[in-house]
C-alpha cells in the first residue's frame, strides 16, 4: 500500500545505518514519492467513551516538483464531506483550504490546526521539514525492534520550530515523530504502532497513534488503498460545484 508513503514515507531499504543525516531524510523523501494514491482510515479517540470512529478518505501525489494532498471525512455526519486541500511545490509555500460541504466555496486554512476534532494535522503529513536546512543526527535508538537513528530538523518557520524523527535506516521509514513549538514544547507526535510486509518484500506502516498538544491520542488505522494510481483532475477540487476526492462520499 504504497498510498501511506506520502505522510509517514514507505519503504526503500536502500540507506545504510551510517548514512549522513541528510542521507537519511534524502531516502525517506525519495521513498515518499508516488504517482498518485488513495486510501481510507479510521481515527479512533483512545480512552474516549464509545464513539463513532473519525472515517477519511485521503488522495495524495508527490515528485520532486510538488506534492498535494487532500484528506475528506467520510464520516461521522457532523464530518461528513468536509475537506482539506493542502499543496506545495519548490515555487510556492505550503498552502491548505478548507472545504464545509456541498455548494460552499473553498477558503484559506490553518495548515496546523487539527483536522475534524482530531488529533490529525494536515502539516504533520506533508514532511516539510525533511528540506529545512539544519538536519542533525541525535543519537542512535531502538523502536519496534528497529535499529534507529533519531534525527533533529531545525530551520523552518511557523509554529513548529523543530521535529525529531527516528528512522529506521533498514526501512527508510520514521517510526516515530515529534513536534516542537520554539519554547520546547511538544505539540504532536505520531508513532506507528505497526508494519506489514508487502508482496514486493518492503514493509508498510498500518496502524499509528496520534498524539496531540494535550497528549490526547488517537489509533489510525488503514483499512483500504490503492497505489500508483492516475488520480482524476477533479480529485483536488474543492469548492463550489466541487465534489473534493472524486465523487461522493460512501461508507
């Protein structure tokens, strides 16, 4: 399910564990590229009472020109068709609109703030900080039995002033990260909690946790997805007469 690539970056196990820094987010970024994906997931509050699971659907593209991403609620209701468009490409800066439902027009968007009363944030999912220009090996670690190197980005503007990702070299894949506001706090963090393999033999993420500014955390979790992909024109519409992702929305 290559579709996973484009937030938490699948698989190329072509890095070595004594790679450089910018060795290591070079791979990971290369391993995030794909003609064109979909997937759907659940977001589920952990310690919540019972509730209706958060249900996306998410579209994605990314090359070495450009990457965009639209994440849509499936579900529940009070969600339901509401989207976020987010884009970015060597030209211009990182960008998101929003979209509340049928016949309303798109508008400009927090690319930070979280998404459907989730601890999902659309930046966290662009990797924007794999091309800040201060990368800086930590230490060396271990997560989910995989040798790690934890890698420090600094250099960015906005309210993240740095993250810290731990990449499994063997995997080109950050099993976790965290991010931090410039007084050191930390703001969010995503961790998988889960891999499998896939038929050509590379591993994929399939669950994670999500974790937000009030340590509220959340299981996401993909249920279906397609890769490589030709995505139609309209998938990254969104506004009025726009039916953002391609169609309606199903269950």
């Amino acid at each position: 399910m290559r579709a996973f690539a484009l937030f938490l970056c699948l698989l190329l196990p072509t890095v070595a564990f004594g790679a450089t820094p910018q060795e290591l987010v070079a791979g990971v970024e290369h391993a995030a590229f794909t003609h064109g994906f979909r997937l759907r997931a659940t977001v589920i509050r952990e310690g919540a009472a019972p509730a209706q699971p958060l249900r996306i659907l998410m579209a994605g593209e990314k090359d070495e020109q450009g990457h965009r991403l639209l994440i849509r609620a499936l579900g529940p209701d009070q969600w339901r068709n509401q989207a976020v468009l987010v884009e970015s490409t060597l030209k211009s800066p990182l960008r998101a609109y929003r979209f509340t439902g049928e016949g309303a027009p798109a508008q400009a968007a927090d690319v930070h703030a979280s998404l459907f009363d989730s601890p999902l944030v659309a930046w966290n999912l662009m990797g924007e900080w794999w091309r800040w220009p201060r990368q800086a090996r930590i230490r060396d670690d271990t997560m989910l039995g995989w040798n790690c190197v934890v890698v420090e980005s600094r250099g960015g503007s906005g309210p993240v002033a740095r993250v810290r990702s731990w990449i499994a070299p063997e995997l080109n894949l950050p099993l976790r990260v965290e991010f931090y506001a410039a007084g050191g706090a930390m703001i969010g963090s995503m961790r998988i909690d889960s891999i499998f393999k896939r038929t050509d033999g590379t591993s994929a993420a399939r669950t994670m946790t999500l974790t937000g500014a009030g340590n509220d955390a959340s299981r996401f979790e993909i249920y279906s997805g397609e890769e490589g992909v030709t995505l139609a024109p309209e998938t990254f519409r969104i506004g009025e007469g726009a039916r953002p992702g391609g169609g309606r929305a199903t269950q």
